[in-house]
C-alpha cells in the first residue's frame, strides 16, 4: 500500500473513532424516549436500507456474496459486528453510564490485537505494543482517577459486563472481517452483516418491548439520535472495513483508545459530568500511545 493510503486510512479512522465515541452520550440522551433494544433495531434497519440503496453506485461485485461460503461469513460478521456489538452496546449504556461505557472500551484495542495475533498471525512491533500499554496505561488513569489500585470487583455493574461481550463481539468482527475481505469489497462486506445483524435484532427488539417502558416516537430527539447514527455510522462501518484493509486490524485498533477521551468530553458537554486532573493525564497518554501505534519503523 502507498503511504498516501496510509494517510487516508488514519485520518478516516480518527474521523471514525470521534463519531462512534459520540455514541454513548448521544445515547444516554435518548433513552428516557426510545428503549434501548428498539433504537437499535431502527437504527440498524434505517442503516440497512440505506447501504442497499447504496451499495450499486459502490462499483463492488456482489456476485461473489451469494456463494454458500460467503453467505456463512457474512451471517457470522453480522452476529459478531450488529446482533452481539451494535445491539449489546444501547444495552450497555442503559444499565450503566456514559463515562463507564467509554472508558471500558479501552479494552477493545487489547482484544483486537489478541485476535490478529493469534487468528491471523499478525505481529506487532516492540514500538506498537508500547503504544498500546501507554494507552491503556493511560485508560487506567483515567478509570481509576489516578488510584490504580482503587478498582473492586464490586464496582462494575451489569451494563458494564454487557459492554465487554460487546467489545469481545466487536474484536471478533474486526479480525474476521480482515480475512473476509480478502474476497469481498468493504461495502459488499458492510452491507450483508448489517442486513444479517438486523434480521436478528428486529425479533428481539419485539420479543423483549414489554420489558422496557414503551417508546415515545414523537421524539424528535430520538429520531435524530437514530438518524445520525444509521447514517453516519453505515458509512463509517464501511469505512472501518477499508482501512482494516489497509493497515491491519491491531494498527486500526490502536486509533479505538481515542474513544474514552471524547467520548468523556461529550459527556461532560451534555450530561454534567465533570472531568478531573487525572482524566486530562490519562488523555494525553492515550494519545501519545495511538502515535505509536500507528507509527511504522
């Protein structure tokens, strides 16, 4: 690959990771309106629509989806990327916080590179992996509020665990799809698991409504919370998938400790909650471990 795609690889997975780290907030702020499982389920089948709209005008071949083999990959992505990941995360944030979701998904970047490591062999240099114990050094900060021994068992909460089955979903989807598109376009790829990830997700979303207050859909903040993110968050999917295939999961993955840092600002910015001393150090750490993550040798 040339290093003008590299370039455009990073920046868009920056662009990327600011987005998604909108989500828990944007959320939070749409939950008192819209259940959990049913924003997610709208959210998806908008998102689907659209990227089948869209996906002639990619130029991709989608003959090679139809395969049985192809079929198999994409119902797998779709469980891992949309059904476990994308549904668990509105889970997630409605049993627990904002701050919590966002600083617990400094684990992804870890799963990630585990994955690559051992499913596709990927290895990292010595620079890469100090840039991921700097960022998650810099997570524990933050979590801990400068008390790295303060953390108890009894701290973390339902909507927290959820999240880290969301994370280990995610980190599935990453690794697997890197070896799926060997064969499929990041668009084809991107459109069949969130068709399959809706088929399941709309099911579930019904079954469970009774367990969760009834939705409000005269909301006009709900609606343009799902929007957005059907939106945005498809073509950010697709996205995601090409610089995967760029510059490799673990790499990719690196830009993921981002997240905690805005999505903590967002949160102080439209929930009130505060942000310390130790919040901006743990930051700045993040940061300088995503630059060596993804610097090459």
């Amino acid at each position: 690959m040339s290093a003008s795609a590299h370039t455009r690889a990073y920046v868009a997975l920056v662009v990327i990771v600011v987005l998604w780290a909108s989500y828990p907030a944007a959320i939070k702020l749409a939950l008192p309106d819209m259940p959990p499982l049913v924003m997610a389920a709208l959210r998806c089948a908008i998102a689907s629509i659209f990227l089948v709209v869209t996906l002639p005008r990619s130029g991709a071949d989608t003959t090679l989806a139809l395969a049985p083999g192809a079929l198999r990959a994409f119902l797998l992505l779709g469980v891992f990327g949309i059904f476990i990941s994308t549904q668990g995360s509105y889970l997630a944030i409605f049993y627990s916080t904002a701050s919590n979701i966002v600083l617990l998904q400094a684990a992804s970047p870890v799963m990630i590179a585990l994955g690559a490591r051992f499913y596709l062999g990927e290895r990292l240099r010595r620079r890469q992996w100090l840039g991921v114990v700097v960022s998650a050094s810099g997570v524990l900060l933050v979590i801990t509020n400068g008390r790295l021994l303060s953390l108890r068992p009894g701290d973390v909460n339902a909507g927290d665990l959820i999240n880290i089955v969301t994370l280990a979903g995610w980190s599935a989807y990453t690794v697997y799809s890197k070896r799926v598109l060997a064969d499929s376009s990041p668009a084809v790829l991107t459109t069949a698991a969130y068709v399959a990830g809706t088929l399941l997700i709309v099911p579930t979303a019904i079954v469970t409504a009774p367990l969760f207050p009834p939705p409000r859909f005269g909301s006009v903040l709900a609606w343009g919370v799902v929007l957005y993110q059907a939106i945005a968050g498809a073509v950010a999917h697709v996205y995601w998938s090409r610089a995967i295939h760029v510059v490799g999961p673990s790499r990719a993955a690196g830009f993921l400790n981002l997240q905690p840092v805005v999505g903590l600002v967002l949160a102080a910015l439209l929930l009130r909650e505060q942000l310390g001393l130790w919040q901006l150090i743990g930051g700045a750490c993040v940061l300088a471990g995503v630059m060596l993550t993804t610097q090459s040798r």
